[in-house]
C-alpha cells in the first residue's frame, strides 16, 4: 500500500477521494492552490467551500438526489458526516452552516497522518504516479489549457454557473415576511416574502430590463437550467418567474389566509440565523442593479446585502468520450476525474464522483476486483450517465431516477414509485456490504 496518489484540488470531490484512500492506508498529496491563488467565485481559505448555495437539496428518499445522499452515508462519506454535523434548518432539505462545514472539512482532511497538504496551483499534469483531478468547474486557466493538450480533439467544453446574494437577517423587514416551509412540511424554516400582482409585475419588468456584468462570452444559451440566472428567466416569458423560484404554492400569508401572487424564499445559509440567501436568485447582474431590483420586493426594501450574486464560467469535459464507469481517463487509466469537471452537477453528485473513484482506485492497488455499483444505484447510475458513449449531446447532469432502471412493476403514486427505487438501491447496497447508513446529526 505505498503507492503515492496525487489528489489536485481540495474541493468536495476532492477532499472526499483523498479521505476515502487515507483511510484506507494509502498515502496522499492533495494539491491546493488557495489561499495563494482563488478564483473570483472563492471568498475563503478553507477547503469543501460552497460557492453557490449552502443547501445540498433534498434529503428525502422519494428523491433521488435523497437517495444518494442515503448512499453516500453508507459508504462512510466525509463530506456527508460533515454536512451532517453542521446542517441547518431547511424543511426538507440538508442544508449546512457553510463555514463550519467547510471547517470542519478542512480540519479533518489536514490532520489525517495519511494526508500530505500542498498548497500552490498545479500547472502540469504528474506523469508518474495515481492522479486524481478535482479541480472543479473553476479550473485555473493554466490547467485548463495542460487538460486540453491532453485531449486535442475538441473533447473540452464548458458552461456558465451563477450564485445567488446574501442579506442580513435584521435587515429583512419581518413585518412583510413570515417563516414557513412550502405546504408547512417540516419546520417552518424559510422566509417567505410575498409579493402582489402589481409589485411583481414592477419587479418584473426591472429585472428582465437590468444592467448584466460583462461576462466574457455569456449567452443565455450557455447556461446550465439548473442554475439559471434569475434574469434570465425573467426574459422568458412574465409567469417563468411564477412557476419557478417565486412560485406561491403552497405558501399561505398567514395575515390574508391566502397564497399570494408571488413569493420569494429566504434559506438560513449559517447556523446562528443571521444571513439567508434568496434561494433561486442566481444572477450576473451588476451589483448596484442587484442591490436596486432585489429592492424592490417588499421585505428587502431596507435589506443589507452582505454578499452579490456572481457569475462564473463552470468548465467540464465531454466525458462520454472520455471516461470510464470508473472516473478513469480510458486511454491513461492512471489519470482520473472526479467533481462537477465531469460533467456531474451539483454538491452531492461531485461528492459522490469523487467517491467512487477513490474506492475503485483503491480496490485496484490493492489486486482486488472492480467496485461496480450498478445502474439501479444512484451512485451507479450518475457514473454510468457520465460514461455513456451513446450520449451524442452530453450536458451537465444532477442525479434524478430517470437514469436509473424502471422498477420493472407498477407502483401506484409517483412518490411510492421514487420510494420503492431507492428502496431497492439500499437493499443492493446492504447485499454489496453497505448495510448500516452512518446516523445522521
């Protein structure tokens, strides 16, 4: 077990590939080039950081992304038993306090014996050796152009990603607002902040109209419909915004008993309550233009906004033709991907990427045989929908049970139907070994 393994970059696929081959007895150099270099999306020093929002979404088995959260838990994640540790009130999301889990990350992956910490921005690829790269979808541009060289042929792609603002919570005028979550399941741990026609309307018309920062080769086209600026569903019609982030159901005003035209929601976004972000308000606007039009919605007209919303290019690689079920560059199995550079999308699926590529990588140096979690697996599934040849179009993928098998019998209620999908990945995993999930915080 002395085979050194170069991990690059000490994101959350990262951290999670290094952490899973440490303790399993092999050593390790993870590579970061923060605090000495960031990107304009990093604001800390710490590694596991969450650039966009600080909800890892649903933690629900009836969804898949529940689902693979369950599994990851009982592949004895890293990243799971911190954000475990550290989560905040979000209804039925996991949703983490975003500086003591990425703490808590970086305290753990540094004091591990196994785990040698190398801070500085990697240029060139190692030749020698097991690499893993988890540099994410901000890779620096020299690396960037050194994976290019590597795959010569066009095979490097990219797409554009956006975060959404902070406020203070004294800011927030409570007195427009109230806490509840969407159709009072679980606690009532959002925001809401209700709009009426005409408000929404206003609001509308500014945003859709509202001055955008200048992004090198930005257009709407580009933009992965998981993280859709705001603005620009605002200029896909004057109901997008209804059906989408500012949809209403569900959310009763408990001063009119009834659901109003529009909502905005506000998730705590650290433990002690005092930020919340506007969930679903990615943007790339300027900032004086988002602190003039997110103005205008009536609880945040006095609001402070303690971080804007940025714009950012994500990179990812045409993985289809790439990559194994494995994470493992086909032609050079010795150079391994993991995180959202793959094509995975999402704090979750990154995790779980890097994951299953420290496992297999693991099994290998160790002579034993291939892990291979199957397609009625979410974590299967994710890898296999990555390395899939017959994918002509290949974009950005969060996990869903659409690229999961069919039951193969019919179950009444979509619900039960998604319940008894991840029922039956939990069942495999409990024959593959993973029997007992890690209990939650």
């Amino acid at each position: 077990m002395s085979e050194m393994v170069t991990v690059i970059g000490a994101g959350l696929a990262g951290c999670e590939a290094a952490w899973q081959l440490a303790k399993r007895g092999f050593p390790v150099t993870l590579w970061e080039m923060k605090p000495e270099k960031k990107t304009p999306a990093h604001h800390a020093d710490l590694f596991g950081e969450l650039v966009c929002s600080n909800s890892l979404r649903s933690d629900q088995l009836e969804n898949a992304v529940g689902l693979l959260k369950e599994e990851l838990r009982r592949l004895d994640s890293l990243i799971l038993r911190c954000a475990d540790e550290h989560r905040v009130a979000a209804g039925g999301a996991l949703a983490v306090d975003r500086t003591a889990f990425a703490q808590a990350i970086t305290q753990t992956v540094c004091s591990h014996p196994n785990i040698t910490v190398k801070q500085g921005e990697v240029t060139a690829l190692p030749e020698e050796g097991q690499v893993i790269v988890a540099t994410g979808p901000l890779t620096s541009d020299a690396l960037a152009e050194e994976i290019e060289k590597r795959f010569p042929q066009g095979k490097y792609l990219h797409f554009y990603d956006a975060a959404a603002p902070l406020v203070s919570f004294e800011s927030i005028d409570m007195n427009s607002a109230w806490f509840a979550s969407r159709y009072d399941k679980g606690t009532a741990d959002y925001i809401n902040c209700p709009m009426t026609q005409e408000e929404y309307l206003s609001f509308w018309q500014e945003l859709r109209c509202a001055k955008e920062a200048p992004v090198h080769g930005f257009e709407d086209k580009n933009v992965f419909e998981g993280c859709m600026p705001v603005e620009v569903m605002a200029r896909r019609g004057e109901q997008t915004l209804c059906y989408g982030p500012l949809k209403p159901r569900g959310l009763r005003d408990p001063k009119t008993g009834q659901e109003p035209y529009a909502v905005v929601q506000l998730r705590r976004d650290n433990a002690a309550g005092s930020i919340y972000n506007l969930v679903g308000f990615q943007t790339h606007l300027t900032w004086p233009e988002q602190k003039r039009v997110f103005s205008m919605i009536p609880a945040l007209r006095q609001a402070e906004f303690v971080r804007y919303g940025v714009m950012h290019r994500n990179t990812y690689l045409d993985s289809p033709r790439l990559l194994d079920r494995y994470y493992r560059v086909r032609t050079q199995p010795h150079l391994i991907f993991a995180g959202q550079i793959t094509g995975v999308e999402g704090y979750v699926e990154s995790t779980a990427s890097g994951c299953l590529a420290a496992l297999e990588l693991a099994h290998r140096l160790e002579g034993s045989p291939p892990i291979d979690f199957p397609q009625e697996t979410a974590i299967g599934a994710l890898a296999l929908y990555v390395s899939n040849e017959t994918v002509e179009q290949f974009q950005p993928m969060n996990v869903n049970f659409g690229i999961m098998p069919p039951l193969g019998y019919r179950v009444k209620g979509k619900r039960n139907k998604n319940a008894a999908l991840s029922q039956r990945s939990l069942e495999i995993l409990g024959e593959m070994g993973y029997q007992e999930p890690r209990k939650k915080a």
